[in-house]
C-alpha cells in the first residue's frame, strides 16, 4: 500500500495512503478528542470536536474526515483549536442539563471529560434548556433526550450495525431531536429490538441501562471479562460489578467476534443470575416424586448420597443403566470431568447433552 | 462452522437456510447484514418471512420439511448447466458421479412441486451461489431438526463441494450452534461414541490413553445411548439412574409426556443445575451450581473459537461452581487426582485431546482461539479443510428427499413447526430476567389471515392446537409471516409446551428429533 509522510505537531509520522488525519494522529499517539466519532461507524464530521489547523487549509478542518496527503503540517493544539474546542464545549453545555451530581454517566461521560480538560465551566452562555419527557416504557434502557448532543452515534449504529433504522433526527435547529418515527417511543414504534448498541455508543448520559441506574458511581465498579451465556455466537462482555452484583454489561470488542456489538439477550438478560429463585442450598426430595416437596441438606449428606446411590445402582443393574446428560451450558471443563464421571467412574458411554434438541 | 464469524462479511453470496439467524444468532445476523451492505448477494430458503427476508435478493419460502428436495434441485441445476468446480471434485473429492445421477430426477418442475418454490427462482439461486465467487452457507437447527437432518446436511456439503466452495476464506458450511457451549459440550465428549475431541470410544488406542491418565483399567468400549434412547429406555425400566447438569429436558425434549414419564420412572436422579427446573422437581436430589459470572472456565462458540470466562461474583448462599461440585463426587467414587481451578482441568483436557492441545488459559486471554490448536505455537484455524478435509477426501453421498414423517392429512390438516424468539433462549435462564420477560411474555401460535378467516379466528385470541400426542392452549397470532397451512410456535413457554405437540420420530443417524415439522389441527374455544 502507497505510504505518505505528514507531520503532526511537529512529529514526523508516515502512515498507509487514505487513512483520516485523527487516524494518523492516533496511531503517533497524539491525542484529539471526539464526541461523534467511532471507528466501527461511518464517519461524520458532524460535532466538530476534532478539528485541528492544517497549513495551507482555510479554517479548521474536522480531522475525522480530512484525508491524509503527502507533505501535511498539521496542528493538533494550537491556540485557534483549543478555542474552537471551548467554544463547541461552551455551547453544547450552554443547553445540556447539567446534573453531573446525580446522572449515571457521570466518571465516564465524554463531554464531563472534555470539559474539564479544556476547564471550561457550562456557565459561559445561558441557553435554552430542553424539557423533553423522558421515554422510560421499555423495560431495558431510558432516552432522555434533554441530555442528548446530537451526535449522531446512536443513528449510525442502529442503520449501518443493527440494520434497523428505528432512530433518526427530526426537526430543525434547536428542536433537532433523534427520535423514532413519528415521535413515538421506540416500544410503539416497533422497529427496535433493544439491542442496545445504541445505549453502548452514546458518549453522554442520554441513553441509559435501567438496572444500573442508582447502583453505583462508574469508577466504583470492578469489570470483568466474560463470555455471553445465551447463544453459540460466544460474544465477548464486560460484566460491571458491585457489592457481588452485576448491574450492567457491556460489549466488549474482540474484532474477531462482536467487536462490542450485543444483543438484547446478551446486554440485558443477565439479571437472572440475581433472581430470588436461585437455588442457594442443596435439596434431598422428601415427597412422592414430582411433588416438589424438598428438604434442604449439607453440601457432605447430599453429595455422599448422591455418590452412594451410584454406586449402589452400578453394583446391582451394571453401568448400562446409568446415563449422564452433560450441559450445553456449563463450560468445558464441567463437560469433560462429568464425562469423565460417566465413562471412567460409573463405566458407562451413555452421555448426551440436550442440544441436538 | 468451518469458518469464522468475522469471515462472513467477506462472502459474495450468503445462503442462509433454517436459520432464523437475526433471532437465534443476533449478532451473526449483525454481520450477514454488513456482508449484504458490501454488496453480497443473500439468499434465505425460510418457510417464514424472518427478518433476513428484507435483506434477501432472493427468497425461497420453501414448504417445511421438504429442504432436502430444494437442494438437491439446486445442485441439479448446478450439474446441468455445469456450474460445479471440476478441479475441486477431482482433487479433493470422491463420489462425485452417483450424486449427479441421484439428482437428476429432481428437475426445478419437480422440486417446484415438491417445495412450492417457483422453478425460476431454484434456478436463479443455484447460479449465484456456485458463480460466488466466494459462496458460504450458514444453517441451523430448522435444517437438522427433522428425520432428514443427516440427510439434509449432507446434501447441503454436497453443494458445497460441488461448487468448491469450502475451506476458503469467505466460503464454507457453516452450522451456527445453538446455546451458548453446545460445541464445547460435544468437543468435551457430551456424545455417547466419543471421548474429549471426538476421539471415537470404539478405539482401543484411545481408551487405553485415557484409562491410563484416569487410573482406570479399561472404558467401556461401545457406544452408549442418546438423549431420546435414555429416556425410552428409562421408560422401559432398562435405565435406573440419571445425573443432568443445567439441563430441562422436561421442557426441550419432543414429546415431553414421555420424558416426565421416563424421569419419574427412574430409581434415581440427580440434577444440578441454578434453578428448581421442571426436570429439577422430579429429582432425588437437587445440587444447586454456579452461573456464568459466579464461576471460571471456558466456552467454545460456533466458530470453534475457545474463549475464557472470568469469576466476577460468588454463587449465592451455599451454590457451588459446577466444576467443584462434579469434583466432590469424582473424588467420593474414587477418582484419582483433584482439581484446584478450572485451569488445572484444563491442563489434563489439552493432554488428551490434540485439538485443544495448544491451549493455555494465558493464551485464551486477548481474543481466543479457533481450534484445532495442536501446540503450544499454533494460532489456531480460522478456516477448516484448507488443504484436505479430516478423512482425506471429500465424499459426496447420495441423499434422496423424504416427506416428514407425519404429514397434515384430513384430521390434523395444519403443518405445525417450531423454533425461538429472539427475546428468550430455551426458556430457563431468559424467562428469569425481568426485561426479556416483560418484553415477550406470552406464548404465541403463527397463524396466516387466509387459514384465521375460514377458522373464524381473530388476533388475540386463545385457541387450541391439537396433535395425535397431545393439545395446548395459546394464544393465535395471525400474521403473514407464516404462508398457508402452516402454524409457528416457540418453544420457550412452559404454559403452553409446543413439545407436548411435537413427534418423537427420529433422524436415524443423528437422533435428532423432528421438531421442525408435524401435523396439527387447531380448535376455536368456546368464548
Ligand atoms: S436498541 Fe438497537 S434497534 Fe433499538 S434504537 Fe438502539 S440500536 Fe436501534
Ligand atoms: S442519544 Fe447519545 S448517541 Fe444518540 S445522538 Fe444523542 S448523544 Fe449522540
Ligand atoms: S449477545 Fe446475543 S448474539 Fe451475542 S452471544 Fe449473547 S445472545 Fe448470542
């Protein structure tokens, strides 16, 4: 591939022909923020925060979509950028509901990073504030659109990922909103299936998880990566733990596998490992079979029975008539040491799983 | 799935067939969408208009349970016009000549008949997928889930090798695999004729080598049964005892009657699993296990691809991790060796299973790996049977359409055929988080307007669906989705078990039950 050579703050660098200059600056680990941009979405433009002065260019160009080009000097921070990031900044907090005490983004927001970065405070103008209801009717995340900065993420996502379109801008100016058809919420609408790849690249606090909310502060929580236990896709999570609850996941992005992307199953369908019906204690059946009725029993008396009665049916019909279903939902290793139960311990092959179900 | 996840997005034609991919595999659909965007040519053979419909260039809406005649009408169309990759067959495959005179009969006139598809569209659908350049085709269980579902498979491998359309990247056979370990649950031996990566239980060399690291003398050499033979045999008296782990086959075998009749037959049954299940209720004895998050180990995905899990919480009161559990009883029957960690586990597993041999938990950390991964330096296999495929050569077989084993007749005069939402998963976990549930809590029954208007049935309302083996009450939902003549029910709901319907005829080779298609009659109930 043709290469071209650029210089970025002074800093020499040489990348791959076609690459964005953002692209270029990030891969000489020159930082430039952005509130719209996501290298899994098409690019925009559209929130201005990356700009940067290039010589030779009028204005200050949006490094998301100027191209690199052989002989570029670029400037990431200079005076003119730095102002022209406040004043975006100043006036996208001039009508943005600041309550950083109580929103849950709040540690991993993108604009209450920004701000602090460039120090700029949100009382530098007196904007028109929204007053939007709140669209709380589906059961797994809530819109709030008074926070949201238009940036577009979540459209993209849900046209150019999920493929649905249930989202768009609506109206002019300052009555710009994303909105469903209509105006109706996304459960009327009918076009959403939550799958909450919107939710994930919000960079603000306009769309948020119902269980996290009033769980935790974001820097409170301890992630931890897993695996989605619903279907055989094997999307990679983040779980967000605290107090040995989980209260949220996320997509985490293995570009092998989701990239970050999830579904509805996998984004919200955790909280059954919460659920008051867990079974918590080992149970010994007290009743006629299929009553239901159960004591509960010591981890040592059930498990010494359950060992005796294998053995007992072993020695008096032989191995044959003992059968073992393993689980197309625990993990590798409980399949294999439940084989091995089977097959070198009671004596027998008769193993399946459920699955060809 | 001899490919990747990530390779689908580079296919010029996708042939998605009783897939249901956007509902069961979301995030697989996510990438069929992307591959469509790039400009791929999608195919879907459904009997229901699903969503991938809207992205399809083509869509065959074939009568349930008729598959087997569509693709070989395909590859008879691939034969006639000479389509097929000569190189490819003489290279790599063998048999090639007796399923070129097997398909001959079925001409697209034919196949229409037999399939409903119009004869142009089997035609137009055979050329794109064998021109590609680069073909693969994704199926899940709509395909295997019939008497024909070896069969079916099989014709559909010859389609591929046909048209050398495998083992390249872009271009495979793809199954995307149910829940979420169902490959890690067969690699780990979960099949009654294998041991860990498929090592066949009829092989002495094979026993000896796991004998010896188990400290046993010898294994029990013959095949054992299947999931459907043990409950037929518990029925029987034959079986006496039974361990089940996180599974419901109460809920998920066919013929569900039969199964609670087995289970309660039996003198003895363990169940471990994290809630009170259907099954669970009919135990001796309930262990209670560890969900994902409460526990450490690995999973294995659809593309072969073996990822690692982290312990994130403990399991509530006294629940214990599976691995734990099944460690305890090893240990009291007199298993030699212990086990600290899952890892430890998996030392002994990368020992005597070559395919995983390269596996260290270290090296699952970042993205995975597919395997097989014979040594510690492999990267693993994106795609399998670059080179040759596992026996040698390919072998096509000769495969001939059979109609379901029970068809709609006069009584019972509706095609019933089930399958998931994309809201719930084999009803168990999914039913216990509150979204999923509020979202999609009640069961329903596909009906199309056409069939709800001469039944008098409206939208809405609670009818009975009646098989020979037994009737539920649902909910009837009319809808275009489903063509005439066919009704759709998910098999999620306990209160009203689609597989209290459902026939236990059974695929001779794969045991694997005919859920995808019976026959029903559905009543009007009295207001
Ligand atoms: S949840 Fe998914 S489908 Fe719904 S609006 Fe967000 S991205 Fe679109
Ligand atoms: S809701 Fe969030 S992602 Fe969507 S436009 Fe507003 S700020 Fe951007
Ligand atoms: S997030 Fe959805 S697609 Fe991904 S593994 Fe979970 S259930 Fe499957």
């Amino acid at each position: 591939m043709a290469e071209v050579t650029l210089t970025i703050d002074g800093q020499r660098v040489t990348v791959p022909e076609g690459i964005t200059v953002l692209e270029a600056a990030r891969r000489a680990g020159i930082f430039i923020p952005t509130l719209c941009q996501d290298d899994r979405l098409s690019p925009w433009g559209g929130c201005r925060l990356c700009v940067v002065e290039i010589k030779g260019m009028r204005g200050l160009p949006a490094s998301c979509v100027t191209a690199v080009a052989e002989g570029m000097v670029v400037e990431t921070a200079s005076p003119a950028v730095i102002e022209a990031r406040k004043e975006i900044l100043s006036l996208l907090l001039a009508n943005h509901p600041q309550d950083c005490l109580t929103c849950s983004k709040s540690g991993d927001c993108r604009l209450q990073d920004y701000a602090y970065l460039y120090g700029v405070r949100g009382d530098e103008y007196q904007g028109e504030r929204h007053n939007y209801p709140l669209e709380e009717d589906n059961p797994f995340f809530i819109r709030d659109m008074n926070k949201c900065i238009l940036c577009g993420k979540c459209v993209r996502a849900c046209a150019e990922v999920q493929g649905r379109s249930a989202i768009d801008f609506a109206y002019r100016g300052f009555n710009t909103r994303v909105t469903p058809p209509l105006d109706v919420t996304l459960r009327e609408a009918g076009d959403c299936v939550f799958c909450g790849n919107c939710v994930q690249v919000c960079p603000v606090g306009a769309l948020t998880e119902k269980q996290r909310l009033w769980q935790g502060r974001e820097w409170e929580f301890k992630k931890v990566r897993s695996i989605c236990s619903y279907c055989g896709v094997g999307c990679n999570i983040t779980l967000y733990v605290k107090d040995g609850r989980v209260v949220k996941v996320t997509g985490y992005e293995n570009p092998e596998v989701n990239n970050g992307w999830l579904c509805v199953k996998g984004r919200f369908g955790f909280d059954y490992i919460h659920s008051s019906e867990r079974l918590t204690r080992p149970l010994i059946r007290t009743g006629e079979r299929g009553s239901g009725q159960f004591r509960e029993a010591s981890w040592e008396e059930a498990l010494d029975l359950v060992a005796e009665k294998l053995r007992e049916i072993k020695e008096k019909h032989g191995p044959e008539s003992l059968g073992v279903l393993c689980s197309a939902k625990c993990t590798n290793e409980e399949n294999y040491l439940l084989q091995k139960l089977a097959r070198g311990v009671l004596g027998t092959n008769n193993v399946d799983h459920c699955a060809r179900l | 799935m001899t490919n990747s996840i990530a390779d689908i997005a580079q296919a010029d034609c996708i042939f998605v067939i009783g897939s249901n991919t956007t509902e069961n595999h979301p995030v697989i659909g996510l990438k069929v969408k992307e591959a469509v965007r790039r400009g791929a040519k999608l195919i879907v053979a459904d009997p229901r208009h699903i969503e991938l419909v809207d992205w399809a260039y083509l869509w065959l809406r074939q009568r349930p349970g008729t598959d087997l005649a569509l693709l070989n009408g395909l590859l008879h169309v691939i034969v006639k016009e000479g389509l097929y990759d000569q190189k490819f067959i003489e290279e790599r495959t063998e048999g090639f000549e007796e399923v070129r005179e097997a398909v001959e009969e079925y001409t697209p006139e034919k196949v229409a008949e037999l399939t409903g598809v119009p004869a142009r569209d089997i035609v137009e659908a055979a050329r794109l997928y064998a021109r590609g350049p680069r073909s693969t085709i994704l199926y899940a269980m709509g395909i295997t889930q019939h008497i024909t579902g070896t069969a079916n498979v099989m014709a559909l491998a010859n389609l591929a090798m046909a048209c050398g359309h495998i083992g390249k990247e872009g271009s495979g056979v793809n199954p995307l695999r149910g829940q979420n370990n169902v490959q890690g649950a067969c690699d780990m031996g979960g099949l009654p004729n294998v041991l860990p990566g498929y090592q066949p239980v009829t092989d002495p060399e094979v026993r000896r080598k796991f004998a010896l690291a188990w400290g046993v003398e010898d294994l029990p050499g013959e095949p054992g049964l299947t999931v459907v033979e043990m409950m037929r045999a518990a029925e029987e008296g034959r079986l006496k005892g039974m361990y089940i782990l996180g599974e419901n086959p109460l809920l998920t075998d066919p013929d569900v009657s039969h199964v609670e009749k087995a289970l309660k037959n039996l003198e003895f049954l363990v169940v471990q699993d994290i809630f009170l299940t259907e099954t669970a209720r009919l135990a001796d004895v309930v262990l209670p296990g560890a969900a994902f998050a409460e526990k450490e180990g690995t999973v294995t995905n659809t593309e072969r691809r073996v990822q690692l899990m982290h312990k994130a919480i403990d399991p509530p009161g006294e629940a214990r991790a599976d691995w734990e559990i099944i460690g305890e009883l090893l240990k009291r029957l007199g298993s030699q060796g212990e086990y600290s960690s899952p890892e430890d586990v998996m030392r002994e597993i990368t020992r005597l299973t070559p395919s995983y041999a390269g596996i260290t938990y270290s090296r699952l950390e970042e993205k995975g790996l597919q395997w097989p991964v014979p040594s510690l330096d492999h990267p693993g296999t994106p795609v399998l049977h670059r080179e040759k495929f596992t026996r040698g050569k390919g072998r096509f077989h000769v495969v001939h359409f059979r109609p379901p084993a029970e068809e709609p007749d006069e009584e019972y005069p509706f095609l019933f055929t089930t399958g998931r939402l994309l809201y719930h998963y084999h009803a168990v976990i999914s039913r216990k988080s509150r979204g999923l549930e509020e979202i999609c809590p009640e069961p329903e029954a596909e009906i199309n307007p056409a069939d709800a208007l001469s039944l008098g049935i409206e939208d809405g309302e609670t009818v009975e669906l009646i098989s020979r083996r037994g009737r539920v009450k649902v909910k009837a939902r009319v809808t275009e989705r489903v063509s005439k003549g066919t009704i759709f029910m998910s098999f999620h709901f306990w209160e009203a078990a689609a597989n209290l319907l459902t026939i236990a005829a059974l695929d001779p080779v794969s045991k694997i039950p005919e859920y995808k298609a019976c026959a029903v009659k559905v009543k009007k109930l009295l207001a």
